[in-house]
C-alpha cells in the first residue's frame, strides 16, 4: 500500500553523454535514500538553443540510453520512469517528446508521448513552435506501479486539466509528470497548478524538473521539483540545484481523501 517515491532535478546541457552520467548518478543518489520509484525529468538527453542538436541526440526506445537506464533499473531493483527522451521517428526530421517506465527487471511496462506541444507567436519576430520540432502523442496512457495505479503526462499537459481527469477516471492514483518549466512562468504558476491537479482529481503529483540556465540567450529552467500528496499538500520540495527528493506515498491517503470528498464521485456532466 506504500511506495517511497524519488524525483531527480537535474542542470543539463547539450552534452549527452554528461547528461546521462549524471542521471545515473542520481539515480543512485535517490535510491540510497530509499525509493524504490526513481523519476527523471523531461528532455534531460539534450537541452540546447540548437534544434539540430536536439534532434541529433534523439535515440529510439530501445537506444542506448535506455539500455543504460534499464541496466540501472535491474541494478537496484526499482521502478524507473525515464523522465522523457526525444524520441527518433523513422523518416521524419521531428522527434516525440517520450516518457519510458520501465521495471525491476528493465522491461518496459508503459510508454507516453506528449500530447500537448507549446507553440506560441507574440508578433515582433517573439515565436516559438514546439509542434516544428516534435510530433505530438495521441493516447493518455495509465500503468501499475507495484499496488499503485498510475497516469502519465509531460510538462506543458500540467495547463490542460482535462488530461488529468481523464487520468484520475481511468483509476490514477498518482500522476507522474516530468518537466523542464521555464523560470519567468514557473515562479507563480509551477507549484499553484501542481497542487491544483492534485487537489482536483485527488492523487498524487510526482514532478521532477530541470534547473538552471543554458545556452546563451538567458534561458533558464525553474527547478523545484515536487512531490504532493492528494490534499494538496506539498510533501517533499526541491532547492534551487541538482539532486533528488524522496517521499513516502500511501494508496490509502488517495481512498480516504476521496471517501471523506467524494467530488469525483459526485461529478456530474450538464
């Protein structure tokens, strides 16, 4: 019925094979603290300015680095969600945006691409198009974890609350969401949301975040990974810099949050 849940925050770069031996690191580092879940954040293979670089580091799902983060997860014996991975698409110049989780023994037990993709035009040469670069998924994918039942969602999907419900219908007891949020919106919209979709749909928020800046136009990722619990209660935070927060999450807690408030089951369609 308990399961000790880690998230990994990570500062990476466009150096992927840096980036791998950190989150291998840190891996270690959360299952010294006792997860038996390790969750990585989103895109650590590669974040870079270059979108060439970002594509040329895509791998397919049985690539390289998975093998590695399969080896690791038949290491320690945990379950190990893959943040998410760019993702190589046969014949095509974009990549999926891909989270991989994968169990004690390393076999892939589910597989997410992310479905909402940020594409925005402030006019004065200010746009940005996530959907020039990567495909978007079509499928909201729910798996087991050990007792626990659990939803899948990538970064910009925490804005679409209807995802989660989907999610939380679907029998999720925790949502696993890993992120590379911007700093300017993540200091006042990163944590307030969080807590809302945990609020709203009564489970568990695992999200791990990337930290820290890159590149050279300024651009920084907010960091502060969370862990909250199905009141919305924040259970475990991250500072501002790499490493890993840990916390115990209890299937319980999601039966008695919505027994005693019973607002998913007293929804109704009008």
């Amino acid at each position: 019925m308990r399961l000790k849940v880690g998230a990994v925050q990570m500062a990476a770069s466009a150096d992927v094979e840096r980036n791998v031996e950190a989150a291998e690191a840190l891996i270690d580092e959360a299952v010294g603290k006792g997860a038996q879940v390790v969750a990585l954040p989103e895109t650590w293979q590669c974040i870079s300015e270059d979108n060439d670089a970002v594509r040329s580091s895509a791998q397919p799902m049985d690539g390289p680095i998975v093998q590695r983060l399969r080896a690791k997860a038949r290491q320690h014996q945990v379950y190990l969600h893959c943040g998410s991975l760019n993702e190589r698409i046969d014949g095509s110049d974009k990549t999926f945006n891909t989270t991989v989780l994968l169990g004690p023994t390393g076999d892939e037990l589910a597989r997410y691409r992310k479905i909402h993709l940020y594409d925005v035009d402030l006019g004065a040469n200010q746009k940005y198009e996530e959907s020039a670069t990567v495909q978007a998924g079509r499928e909201t994918v729910v798996t087991e974890i050990g007792p626990l039942t659990v939803g899948l969602a990538i970064c910009y999907d925490l804005r679409f609350p209807e995802l989660f419900r989907e999610l939380a219908l679907k029998g999720a007891e925790a949502v696993i969401m890993p992120a590379a949020f911007n700093e300017f919106t993540g200091k006042d919209h990163w944590e307030i949301l969080i807590r809302a979709r945990a609020i709203e749909n009564q489970n568990y928020m695992i999200c791990p975040d990337m930290v820290g800046g890159y590149g050279t136009r300024g651009k920084r990722c907010y960091g502060r990974s969370l862990i909250v619990d199905p009141w919305g209660t924040v259970i475990a935070q991250a500072p501002d810099e790499p490493g890993t927060i840990v916390a115990e999450i209890d299937t319980e807690r999601v039966a008695k949050v919505r027994r005693e408030l019973p607002s998913l089951a007293n929804r109704k369609l009008v």
